[in-house]
C-alpha cells in the first residue's frame, strides 16, 4: 500500500502543474484578448492606432534629420522605424505594468488570482502589437531595397529577450507604484530621458568613446542594434552584448519577480 501511495504521489503533484500551466495559460489568453477589445472599443480606426503614432514619430525624425538637418545613415526609413518598434513596445508596457495593479482592483480582490500574471499580460498586449506592425516594417525595408538574409530567423529569440527583460523591469515597477503613487509619473520622466539615450534616430557611432560604455549600459541599446543587423544589414547580432542583455535578464526577472510577490502580500490593503 506504502508503495502504490508513493507511486501517486508524484503522479498526482505532475497532474496539478499542468492542470495549473493549463489553467494560467487560458487566463492568459483570455485577459489578453478581454484588452485588447477594451483599447480599441468604439474606436474607428481600431488597430491602425498602433501604427499612427510610430508612422508620425517617423515623419517627424526623417523630416528634422533628412531635409532640416541631414543625418547621413543608408535606409534611414526602416533604421528609423525598426527602432521606434522596438522602443514603443518598451516604453508602453513600462508605463502601462507601472500602474496594472491599480487597475485591475476587481481582478486582484478575487480570492485565488494570480496577480504576477498582470506584468505579463500588458507585455504580451505589447508584443502583439508589435508583431501586427512588423508587415509595414517590411514594406519600409522592401522601399529601401534592404533583402533579407536568414538572420532575420532571429527575430523571435530577440522578441523573446526584450519580453523577458521588459517583464522583469514591470515586475519592480508594478510593486513600486503601489507603495509610491508617484512612481508612474517618475517613469513618464526617466522613459523620455532613455528614449534620447537609445540610438533611435540616430547611430551610436557618434557617441564619443570616452561614454560609449555607460552609453551601453542601457539594455535596449543591443536590442534595438541586433534587431537592425539582422533586418536591414543581413548580418548576425553581436552576440556578445545580447549574451550580455540575457545575463542581466536572468537576474533582474526572478529579482522582480520575488519583490513583486512579497509586495503584492500588501495588495489588497494598499489598494
């Protein structure tokens, strides 16, 4: 009998983490596509906004740094709209997760919600919408006669990086916010201040080397360079700096992930 019991046992425990995968999975699911029909509810254009505000930022930077001043750089649409891609899925999820907690008052009040789930629900949101803008990145990069090589195979692992270290940055913000109201307005700040710190419309060979390295202690600086070699140039990441960019990963996202459960003990008192 001893022996048949021990034998459930582990069949048992195998059996609820997939009933539990299962069920956090359909959550997923479910409250991603309950936000997205929520941004867009009663909106004409629908998801076509996703695209307005890069396209504009767009027109602004090739009108200021093409025809006001002329920043010599091969392709400058798609170099330009690569990086505002990739910035705009960071930026907006950042200040979205910062204040998810407070927002989602009626999820986290029901007994039994996974609240750590929330962060990941606003980054996945956010890697939709950057995967439904990618035809017109490619329509940008067949206007600028970039052809693609097989390093664009890539795509995913680097969309996998920068979901994995934009998710671990929500977690610390998230549980800050709840404590100090200010934090989401801090960020709009800061998330300004990175943006001119992140070679978006410009390239970071014109960072002086003597900053070039605090220059690259940002991590999106990599992200946003890899994504560009593998799209417009056809040629691998430096595989260095996202092995970089992983290893701070791998920190930060079970740091942010344990800060953020102990916090969320205080939830429902805070909130």
């Amino acid at each position: 009998m001893s022996t048949k019991s021990s034998q459930s046992r582990p069949l048992k425990s195998t059996t609820n983490r997939q009933w539990r995968l299962r069920y956090l999975w359909d959550l997923l699911r479910s409250l991603v596509d309950r936000d997205m029909k929520l941004m867009y509810k009663r909106s004409t254009l629908g998801i076509a906004w996703t695209l307005i505000s890069p396209l504009l930022q767009l027109l602004v930077f090739i009108f200021v740094f093409q025809v006001i001043i002329k920043i010599d750089i091969p392709q400058y649409a798609s170099y330009v709209f690569s990086g505002l891609l990739a910035w705009n899925w960071f930026q907006t999820c950042l200040f979205q997760a910062t204040g998810v907690i407070i927002s989602s008052r009626a999820l986290i009040r029901q007994p039994g919600f996974p609240t750590s789930i929330l962060p990941i629900i606003v980054v996945t949101t956010g890697l939709i919408h950057f995967v439904l803008a990618l035809p017109i990145l490619f329509v940008f990069l067949l206007i600028d006669g970039v052809n693609l090589t097989p390093w664009v195979l890539l795509l995913p692992l680097l969309q996998l990086l920068q979901f994995g270290l934009t998710v671990a940055c929500s977690y610390f913000l998230a549980a800050l916010n709840v404590a100090f109201r200010d934090t989401q307005h801090t960020l709009g700040v800061l998330l300004q201040f990175l943006f001119y710190l992140t070679p978006i419309f410009y390239e970071v060979g014109s960072i002086p080397d003597k900053y070039r390295r605090i220059y690259e202690l940002n991590p999106m600086v990599p992200l946003v360079n890899s994504y560009r070699q593998i799209l417009i140039q056809g040629e691998p990441p430096d595989w260095l700096s996202l092995v970089i960019v992983a290893g701070m990963t791998l920190v930060l996202l079970p740091a942010g992930y344990y800060v953020f459960k102990r916090q969320s003990l205080r939830f429902i008192e805070e909130i």
